[in-house]
C-alpha cells in the first residue's frame, strides 16, 4: 500500500483507493503517518482522537480504532510497542518518507543536482498537506510541522537556484513568497540576491528598505546583522555575490520572552551560554502592557544588548505592546530563524490547571523548541539534571541540558527509572546508554546515569545539588498542564527547573531511529540529517 499525507490523507492498493473510516480512523491514521516506523504514545494518539476531552474510557475506545485500522490495512501494518503503537512502513511507501529521502540527499549535492532532487520532492505534494484534515484541531500541528519543511525545502531549492545563476527565473517565485511570508528575513535576503543577479540593484536596495520598515513596524525590531551586511555588500558590488548564491542570510536564533524585568536575568543566564556554545544570536523581546512603557522597555533591552555584544554575544532586541502575546510570539519565531523560545514561566503554570493564554497559543503554534523556566535559586557550581524517560519532549530536553552543560563546563546528570519486576518493566539504564552515547557524538561530554524509584520522590533527591532542572513536558500539556508528578518536583525543588516543548520544525527532515533526534544538531549539521 501507498500512503499518502503531503496533500488529502489517503490509501492507494495497488492504484486502487482504499476508503478511509470516519474522522476518529483517519485521525488515528494521520497520527501514526507523521511519525513513521516510530512509536506512538497512547497519550499522544487520544489527544489526537479527543483534542479537547477524552472519555473516561478513551483508552478502550483507541484500542477499538487501532483493531478498526488493522483490518483496513493488513495484518503486521499496525504495530503494538510501547509506549503505543507504530505504522511500519517502507520508505517508498509514503510520500513523506520520498520527500525526506530526496531532501536529505540533496544536502551534500552539487547545486544542479540538488535543484534537480528538490524539484523532485516538492512535486510530491498535492496542495496543501492533510487538507481533508484541515479543521481538526488535533491535526494543526502536524500541519504546522510539514509545511514548514515544505517551506525548507523550497528554501533550500533557492539557494541552489541562486548558485546556478537562475536571478530572474526566481524573481517571480520569491516576490510570490515573500508576499505569503512577509516576516521571513531568509525569503527577503534571497529576493535581494536575485534582484542584484538580475540586474536590478536598487530594486534589490528597495527590498532591504521595504524589509526595515516592515521588520520596525510590525516587530519592532531591525533586521540581522547578515542582511544589513548583505546590502552593504549589494551597494559595492562585492564579487563574492556573483559566486555562491548558497550563502546564509543571518544566524539561527534564541528567541528571549520576557514580561518581568526582574527575570530577564535569569533567562540570560541560561540564554548566553546557550548562544556560546552554539553559535545562536539572541533576539531579547518584552511585550509590555500599555504604549507609554514601549521606549523604557527598548532602553532597558538595548542596555542588555551592550553588555552582551561586549562579551561578543550577537544579539537584537525589541518591544511592543500585543494583546496576543502567545500569537505574536509564536509568528516572530517563525518568521526569525529561531530554534528556541526561551520564557518566564507564569506562576499558574504551576498551580495545576489547563495552560492558559498567552502560554496555550505559543505552545500549540510556534514550531521551535519552547521553554519555560520557573524562580528557583540552585546551587551555583551543581550539574545540569535531566529525568529521561524517551518521550519527544524529553529528548529536546536532554539537548538543551546537554548544550548548556558543555558551556558551563558541569556535569550532564541523566535521571532513569529503576526495574520494576512486579510489572516486568527493566530498568531505564539502556536507554540512558543510547542517550549519552549520542551526546557524546553530538556534544561531547560523558553523563552521569542514575537510576531512581518512578514518582516525584527519587527525582527530589537526585536533584538536590542541581544548578538547574531540564524537564520534558508531558505528551498531554493540552489538557493536563504540567502535569501532578511535575507539580510535585517543582513545588519541592530547590533549583529553577526549564520545561521544556519540543518543536517541529526540523525534526521532519530527521532519520526515524531514537538515536538521531536532536532537533537543533539536525537543523545546522547536514551529516545528522541523512538516514
């Protein structure tokens, strides 16, 4: 069987289309299609059943899906493994896997052949990706998720195109795009390149003034350091621009969201090595609550600025008054080249409840990593700590902890369950085995494994010497928050602790296996990317 997501979800059988069930089944199937050959949480796959509430008796009701599904599709499509279920597919069995596999391997292609393969990828979509599903409020992710790989793509097809000379072939397509994106500073560097390869050199010089006004107007913010270098290289003719059109516009980002002035001390303590050791600029925003605040905010802000920029950290700033703060933030980050989202957890993130707005909104629609750090005042030369049970979460939380500990120069302390024979569960120790070994390749520093008693207590006391907590959010923040066993560390801990949401923005073009999950690494190394 085929499968297809990258436009309406369907099922062809040997060119025959296979009818799908009713909105539950075809939810089900898209959950376990974005994630190929991977397992699937339980949770994760009634939240995409039940989005809002789930039945008392959801787990029954998933069970009689999956049976539903199995008979649709044959015997052994269907796997049980825990934490859930996978598909297993072929990698010529789905259209997502064909595009990953062609867009992986034009990473290290010559510019023609790169064009040729990213031509070949894109033209495996159909429209827009799961379009049947499209008021789903479950699917809005996984939409999120493919097109902005489609987006990448396309990104990536350009700058072949620019290094083979296509300027006013592209001209058109990268006026309609940034029309569609009109916030992306990579789309608008790459108009201003093809505009100059055209020809056109005070149109290209129009498009970095239309971009400053637009950035200043609806960001509050100026463009990056690398585009303003760009139109000065455009003003002097720099030669470099006529021969490799691949060049990056600007850094990736770590985006820094703050309310209260107070704690953007504490955001940065984390933010500036993070931007160290991984060659990120730092963009520092503060929405501020009425408009007679906004130059106080942007003083403020700039002071920040100095500092850093004179211990070399790269760094923007901006303020501005939203009533969407969970909106904006979200569209600055995806606009941005932002691979994190750094920002003061509200105290009502810890009081129990569903997570409210502006969290809700920023969490649900930013497609980077988010993370949320509580007060806390730990001990100043104690290891970073980690409790890793394998969840997606938990893995964009071990990446964070493991960066922020090689730029500390302190230990990556790891936190995995014990064995519990009664239930015939083994201990976490394997996976805390695979964990470090690709933390090792990946970042370079040994961690410390640990095994503790599942529950609250045992994470407590592995934790009392911590500098900082890394803590993964539950698979069902929609609908229980924090969740009671997160509750219960951060009441008791005396470090800060960083939640954690994981992103989706790269992990798309990422190779299925556990090993290779780290989203940042992925998204700036092409040898993490091929599978």
């Amino acid at each position: 069987m085929d499968f297809r997501i990258l436009g309406p979800l369907g099922v062809d059988d040997n060119g025959r289309a296979v009818a799908l069930g009713g909105p539950k089944q075809r939810a089900l199937l898209a959950a376990l299609l974005l994630t190929p050959n991977r397992a699937v949480s339980v949770d994760r796959l009634i939240d995409a059943l039940w989005p809002t509430q789930p039945p008392a008796s959801a787990a029954n009701a998933l069970q009689f899906h999956v049976s539903q599904l199995r008979k649709l599709l044959g015997d052994g499509a269907i796997v049980t493994q825990e934490p859930g279920y996978l598909i297993r597919l072929e990698p010529d069995q789905l259209d997502l896997l064909r595009f990953e596999r062609l867009v992986a391997a034009a990473e290290d292609a010559e510019p023609a052949r790169a064009s040729e393969l990213l031509a070949e990828a894109l033209d495996l979509w159909r429209g827009e990706p799961l379009s049947d599903l499209a008021d789903d409020p479950s699917a809005q992710a996984g939409i999120q998720h493919l097109e902005s790989a489609r987006l990448a793509a396309r990104e990536m097809k350009i700058a072949a195109d620019l290094a083979l000379g296509r300027h006013s072939l592209l001209v058109p397509q990268l006026e309609a795009l940034v029309r569609e994106h009109p916030l992306n500073e990579r789309l608008r560097g790459a108009l201003m390149r093809a505009l100059y390869g055209a020809g056109r050199q005070s149109d290209a010089l129009e498009i970095y003034r239309e971009t400053r006004q637009t950035f200043v107007a609806e960001l509050g913010i100026e463009p990056s350091p690398a585009l303003r270098e760009l139109e000065q290289a455009i003003l002097r003719h720099d030669p470099e621009l006529a021969v490799d059109g691949r060049a990056t516009v600007g850094l990736r980002s770590i985006l820094v969201l703050t309310v209260n002035e107070h704690r953007l001390g504490s955001l940065l303590a984390l933010a500036e090595p993070l931007s160290a050791r991984t060659k990120r600029e730092l963009i520092l925003v503060r929405f501020a609550a009425e408009r007679d605040a906004i130059v106080a905010a942007t003083a403020a802000l700039a002071t920040e600025r100095d500092v850093l920029a004179s211990r070399g950290v790269p760094c923007r700033v901006a303020a501005y008054t939203t009533s969407e703060a969970g909106a904006d933030a979200a569209l600055l980050a995806a606009e941005q080249p932002v691979d994190l989202v750094l920002s003061e957890a509200p105290r009502g993130l810890l009081e129990g409840a569903p997570l409210g707005e502006p969290l809700a909104t920023l969490l649900e629609r930013a497609q980077c990593d988010v993370g949320l750090l509580t007060d806390g005042a730990g001990v100043a030369d104690g290891p970073i700590v980690t409790p890793f049970g394998g969840s997606d979460h938990d893995w964009s939380a071990i990446e964070i902890a493991a960066w922020l500990a090689a730029s500390l120069d302190t230990t990556l302390r790891l936190l995995g369950t014990e064995e519990h024979p009664a239930l015939g569960r083994r201990d976490a120790s394997r996976l805390l085995a695979r964990a470090s070994l690709l933390v090792q390749q990946v970042i370079g520093i040994v961690t410390e494994p640990i095994l503790i008693p599942p529950g609250d207590r045992g994470v407590l006391q592995a934790s009392e010497d911590a500098r900082l907590l890394v803590v993964g959010l539950s698979e069902r923040w929609r609908t229980e928050g924090v969740g009671a066993v997160r509750l219960t560390v951060a009441a008791g801990a005396h470090a800060p602790i960083l939640f954690v949401r994981r992103g989706s923005h790269a992990s798309v073009l990422a190779p299925s296996q556990t090993m290779t999950r780290f989203t940042w690494t992925l998204g700036s190394n092409p040898a993490f990317r091929r599978g």
